[in-house]
C-alpha cells in the first residue's frame, strides 16, 4: 500500500469552480490506480478529486465503451482475484470492448 506523502504535488481549481477533465485525464487516472501498490485515495488526492469520483470515472469508461456498467463491474471482480497483475491493464473498459 502506498502511504508516503513525498512529491504529493495535488492540483485543484479555484475554490468554487468545477474543473473539467477531458477522457484522456479522466483514463490516465484510473490507470494510476492499477499500478501496484497504488492507493486510490492517494491518487485521488494528488488530482484534487475524491476517490468515489475515481471509481464513477471507471464506470463512466465503461458506458462509452458499449459496457453495460453493472455487467463490467461484475466481470472484473469475478476476476480479479486469479488475474495476474502484471496484466491488470488488460481489465480496463477500452480493453474489453476492443
């Protein structure tokens, strides 16, 4: 688990704004977080968004994917568990809609 606090760089909006992200963003993101050892609220935190939205994000790839979000979600977590992750990358809503 990643837990160190050095080279947090986090970027944020103005207090108030909204800050908007293209796709490429929204997707570098939610590759971070499948490196291993990678903390999601870590992660989150140094792109000024809350995890929750990390996981919206995933769930937003997978409908511009043509994937039904519950279907996708269900898949990846059945497995997860005997998936090598050197190969976790393969798992990714563009991956399995190609």
């Amino acid at each position: 688990m990643d837990t160190s606090r050095q080279g947090l760089e986090v970027k944020t909006a103005s207090k108030g704004k909204r800050q908007r992200r293209s796709i490429a963003e929204k997707r570098q993101i939610v590759e971070e977080t499948l490196v291993e050892g990678a903390s999601v609220a870590r992660i989150a935190r140094t792109h000024g968004v809350n995890a929750n939205q990390v996981f919206y994000s995933l769930i937003g790839s997978a409908q511009l994917n043509g994937l039904d979000p519950e279907t996708y979600l269900s898949n990846v977590v059945a497995r997860l568990a005997d998936h090598p992750i050197n190969r976790i990358q393969e798992l990714l809503p563009w991956k399995l809609s190609a």
